[in-house]
C-alpha cells in the first residue's frame, strides 16, 4: 500500500481547497501541504456542473478570493468563467503540483499517542488501497453528494416516456431543442435553467410547489467599469469586495429586523420587471426574506423570458406523471418533451468520510461546532463552511487563515494538538443550519449541531467572523492546546 506522510491533507480541489492551499503555503511555507481530490479534475461544483446557464448565485467580488482580484468584466459569473479562475489560481501559484487525483477519502483514524491522523483512500479507477497520514486534516470536500441529487418519489414516473435529467447529471449529448420542457424546482438551479433554455427549447415551463424569493441584479459591476481606468485592478476589486460586503449584511439584518419592509421591496421589484398584470401569485413566498435562500437573476434574465412568452411558471403540486407529462392536484396537465427535476442536492458531510478518534466512532451529528470551522472533542480536523446569507468564499478565506494561525501557534508553542472543548454547561444546542429550505431539513441526521452563544455559536456574520477569526485570542478557554512535542 502507498503511504504519504504530510503536515496538513487537504481533502477537496475545489473554491475552497485551492484557497485553504495558497493560504497555507503563504502562511505557513514551511508546512508540507497535499490535496487530494475524488475527481480528475480541478474546480468543485464548478467543475462537476455543466446545465445550461450554470453560474454564480453570489457576485464575484465576494466569491471570489480575498488575494486574487476578478477581472472579468461579469460581476455575475457563468460556471466555465469561474472554473477557470480557480484552475488559474492553482497554477499561479503551483498548487496544481500538489493535487493526488482520482482518489476518494473512505476512513480517517486520530491517534492521541502519535498525534497523527491516518486517512484511508482507494484510487477509484483501479481500486488501490491509498494511505496519507498528517498532523492537521482540512475538509474542503463541499456539503453535498456528488453521486446523485435528491430526486423525491414520484409517482408514475415509469409512465413518462419523455426524458427525465436531474442537474446534477447533465451530459453535453443533452438536447432540448424544440422541446417543450418542465422544470421542477423554485431554488437557484431551476431560475438558472428556464432563461438559459428558453431561446432553444419550444417552452419552458417553471413547476413549483411554492414560491421563492427572486430579485434581479446587474450582471456587470458599473462602479467598477468606471473606476478600472483609473484605479489599479485590486484597489478597484477590493472596494467593490467592501461595499458588496456591506451590503449584503444590511440587506440580510433589513430581512430579519424588519422583513415585511424587506419582502416588501422585493416583491416590488418583481412586479417592475413583470409588469402591473402579473400574477404575483407565482413570486410570493408564504415565508420571510432569508428564511431560504434568495435567488438572484443577472439583469432580470427569468422575468424577460416569462415577459416574452417563452417561460411561464405554474404554481401546483404534482398528483402523477403520465405518459406526455405531469398531471397536476389541480387536475391541469403539463404536456412535457422533458423533465428536468432541479430538486436538489443531498447534503453530506466531510465527503461521507467516517471518523475514529483514539480508536473510537466519532459521530458528527453529536458534535458542536467551533467558530464554524472545528469541531468539539475532534482534534486537528477542520471543515471550510461557507456563508449561506453571503458568498460562501468570504468564510473559507477566514476559516483558512485561522487555521493558519493555530499551526503556527501550536509550532511557536511546542504542541502538537488542538481540540475545542466546551466547559460551558448552559450551552444550549441549535440547528447546524437556521434555514428552512428543504435539502437542510431533509439532512438534519447527518448534520452537526451549533450552540446558542460563542464560540460554537454561527452567527452568518462576516464583520464578526472577521474580528473573531482574524484578531481574537486563540486560547479562549474552548480550544485545548495539548501534546508536547
């Protein structure tokens, strides 16, 4: 069996892993650094999703890493753009070299005695069995499955004899021309799909059961356009980061203080792009802004298709395929060439990796999570969780660079283990998640817990996150710093 023995394994060549690796190699040079990644290639999600239209939810100055401006011209990015911008970051900077491809993390063991971590692999393509051992084991392996999205049951689906995609699996030899599609969903992906395949297909249809939050955005940042000719790229990128930043978190605050004053403006601005005969039905959740995700659209691109006639949306519940479609509780049926079930995702934790720590089962789901990168009672291991109010990048490069300073404590220090610890009886447990989209609700088996105060409190606040994981003190009381060299 191979065996490879590191200072820290990074487990995930996506957004985050390639960040978490230059963090680390600027931070920490002297730290021997591996990544290892189930697939064949560099990017993530942005790599493994390929339906049309596939791009950013977030703007790029915030997605993007806090050390590499983003130049293109679209503050609202497509998938192949951001892709490419992850992949050049690793060659810039030479992260390309520390990739072990096509390996999947099946195990990792903890041992207290060796202060080591003992991770598992098996190269899928052949089935070797792969050993790495580490002091420091860093988790950039997404929140989701990557085998399969989650698809519910429904019923006479082996009736339809049309073609049924899920995103998640979408292959090039797809064809949708001249077709009347249906696409099932009101989150993120589906938005994406019905303006993207509206020019090629007869009609889109956007099935939903209940609304969700839209709100249009600009696709190009005109502040910035403006400003590039006179301003060096990364002072223009980082004043556009800091007001996006900001307001995002106004927005965000606005939606929980005041969220009638919130959903009013949202709805507001549908009906703008809609026009005053709109059936507003169709864009007006029964919930509050940020209970769920808020889909944004580049320049209105959803309600442009729906104003010309090629989309529409209908809001039902589905009672049973049929042999050309859907028929819906309300008796309408939805004639359909293809059905795209934009659902989505099934969350999972750490890859599916399982976890012993000095030869005993570590369950995630009876764990607190520290600062929202560690975790209580599990030592040395630590996951990049993004923001689900922001862009997700903003929290890795602040996870990373926290992470960066704990080694270099433990180094300065003498020490060789770190483990969060909660000595705090009146910490109380709360959801991992406060959100109540479906794929979070649908996970809280597999999900760890968060508390109702610091430091195992998540607060979705970049302003805090950046004071507490930045400039507070590593020795909090919580975080055990243990076994001398």
């Amino acid at each position: 069996m191979a065996i490879e023995h590191v200072d820290v394994l990074i487990v995930g060549a996506g957004l985050s892993g390639i960040g978490a690796a230059y963090h680390l190699q600027k931070q920490c040079p002297n730290k021997k650094v591996v990544i290892v990644e189930r697939r064949q290639a560099i990017g993530g999600t942005w790599d493994l999703f390929r339906y049309p239209g596939i791009r950013s939810d977030s703007d790029m100055f915030t997605l993007g890493y806090n050390f590499k401006p983003w130049t293109n011209p679209k503050a609202i990015a497509d998938g192949t753009s951001i892709r490419e911008y992850v992949q050049e970051t690793a060659r810039e900077n030479g992260i390309d070299k520390k990739i072990r491809f096509g390996l999947q993390v099946r195990n990792a063991a903890w041992s207290s005695a060796n202060a080591t971590w003992t991770v598992d692999a098996v190269r899928e393509a052949t089935g070797e069995a792969v050993q790495f051992t580490c002091r420091f084991l860093l988790m950039c392996s997404g929140y989701y499955n990557y085998d399969s999205g989650y698809t519910p049951e429904f019923k006479g689906i082996e009736n339809y004899q049309g073609q049924v995609v899920h995103p998640q699996k979408w292959t090039e030899d797809i064809d949708y021309t001249n077709k009347n599609v249906v696409v099932i969903g009101s989150g993120a992906t589906a938005v994406t799909l019905v303006p993207s395949m509206a020019d090629k297909a007869a009609h889109v249809t956007m099935l939903q059961r209940s609304p969700t939050y839209v709100i249009s955005v600009p696709e190009r940042d005109i502040i910035s356009d403006k400003l590039r000719p006179f301003l060096p790229e990364k002072m223009v990128y980082r004043l556009a980061r800091t007001r996006n930043v900001g307001l995002q978190m106004m927005f965000y605050r606005l939606s929980k203080n005041k969220p009638e004053v919130a959903k009013r403006f949202l709805l507001q601005m549908v009906r703008r792009q809609l026009g005053k005969n709109a059936d507003m039905s169709h864009f007006t959740p029964k919930y509050n802004p940020w209970d769920e995700r808020v889909c944004a659209v580049p320049d209105g691109d959803l309600f442009k298709v729906i104003r010309q006639g090629k989309a529409s949306v209908v809001t039902d519940h589905i009672d049973t395929f049929t042999k050309t479609g859907i028929r819906l509780k309300s008796g309408q049926e939805l004639q359909a060439d293809m059905i795209i079930t934009a659902t989505g995702l099934n969350l999972q934790l750490l890859g599916g990796m399982k976890i012993q720590v000095d030869g005993k089962p570590f369950e995630m789901t009876e764990t607190l999570n520290y600062r929202g990168v560690m975790f209580k009672d599990l030592p040395n291991l630590a996951m990049i969780f993004g923001y689900t109010n922001a862009s997700w990048t903003l929290k890795a490069d602040l996870s990373s660079e926290y992470i960066c300073r704990l080694l270099k404590h433990m180094d300065k220090e003498g020490l060789r283990q770190c483990t969060p610890r909660n000595h705090d009886d009146s910490v109380v447990d709360e959801p991992f998640l406060g959100l109540a989209s479906g794929y979070i609700q649908r996970a809280k088996n597999v999900l760890p817990k968060q508390g109702n105060k610091a430091p195992w409190k998540l607060y979705q606040n970049y302003a805090l996150d950046l004071a507490n994981l930045r400039f507070s003190k590593l020795e909090d009381g919580a975080m055990e710093f243990s076994n001398p060299r």
